[in-house]
C-alpha cells in the first residue's frame, strides 16, 4: 500500500534515507500532474540527474497523438543505463511509468507517484479514471468539449487503461498529494529575483 505525502521536505527526507547514488526512482502521474515541477525541484536539492520520459518521443511534429508509441524505448535503456555509472540518483519522470520500465527492464528502487493539485481539471480526471469503468471515461472522452490543440484523446485513453491495468496510485511506495507548496515556493523565487533585478 502507498505511502501518502504531502510536504516535498518529507519526500526528500524519504528519499534521503532510502535511496542510494546510482539508484533509479520513478516519478509517475498523470499528464498536467505537477510531475515535471517535482521532478525538477528533487534534481537540483539532491544533486541528482533526471531523465524526462518526453525527451525520448520520436515524431514530435505537430499534431502527434498517443505517447507509448512514440517513445524511444532503446534510446531511454541506453541514456538511464550510462547515467547509472555516474554515482547519482536518477529520477526518471513521465506518464506511464510502470509501463515503460518494464519494456527497458530497469527496476527502479522507489516509484513515486504525483497526484494533481485537487482544484485542478486533472485532478478530476484522475479521480474519475480511479472511480469509474474505462467505458464511462471513454464516451466522455470522445465528447465534442475535448476538442481543440490541447486535447490528446489517445493519450488520456492510455492513461485509463494504464491506470486500470497497472494500478499505479495503488503500487507506489509513495504518492506525492500537494504540488501547491512547490508552485507557491517557485512563484515565491520568481517574484524574488524580479526584485532583486
């Protein structure tokens, strides 16, 4: 059963004490998740290296749907494998994540994943895919609102059926549940460097 967090201080101290250089840790969640902003944040306060699942899509042109289909499984073996001798922690972040580690046959030693803020449409999403049959989400899914240069419907169906198959939220060691301190913490930084411009 997944560990709830909700203090990126607690999910460093975690980390601290239970992963060691050259260990591999997941970032998992659903797409507009605040994978990214974690991901980044844990980088830079742990010295560590981070591969983002999305730099390794092939065909990035305009219009692409789906995501599995275009990654570049080979390309992602080679750069995690290379990244492993370096003596840091590596932190791989995407969608999907159990998923794409089984087809490169990495391990990782901790699966984290990242729960949308709980004001946020994704976050609806989520709740809906964990709730609900992949055929209700479907029919919803394919409704004329989705429409328009944001909406990757072949995506969010891979993500309903991964989460179905896969039960990431459940087979995490930890579920990461409030990104709203890191985004306050950035805006904080940001707006601090404004005025000391």
């Amino acid at each position: 059963m997944s560990v709830r967090i909700f203090k990126i201080a607690e999910l460093v101290r975690v980390i601290r004490d239970r992963a060691r250089s050259n260990d591999v840790i997941s970032l998992d969640g659903i797409s507009g998740s605040g994978k990214s902003t974690v991901a980044i944040f844990l980088e830079q306060e742990l010295g560590a290296k981070l591969v983002r699942i999305d730099y390794f899509l092939k065909g990035r042109e305009e219009g692409r749907k789906g995501y599995k289909e275009h990654i570049n499984f080979k390309k992602l073996e080679e750069d995690i494998r290379k990244l492993m001798s370096d003596h840091k922690i590596i932190f791989v972040e995407g969608v999907m994540i159990l998923e794409i580690f089984e087809k490169i046959n990495i391990k990782p030693c901790l699966d984290i994943y990242v729960k949308p803020k709980k004001n946020s449409p994704r976050f609806s999403f989520l709740q809906n895919i964990l709730s609900k049959s992949s055929d209700q989400i479907f029919f919803r899914l394919d409704a004329p609102r989705m429409k328009g240069p944001q909406a990757n419907v072949l995506l969010d169906k891979q993500l309903i059926e991964y989460h179905k198959n896969y039960k990431p939220v459940d087979k995490a060691d930890f579920v990461y549940e409030n990104c709203d301190e890191l985004e306050k913490a950035h805006d904080a930084n940001e707006l601090e460097q404004k005025r000391g411009s």
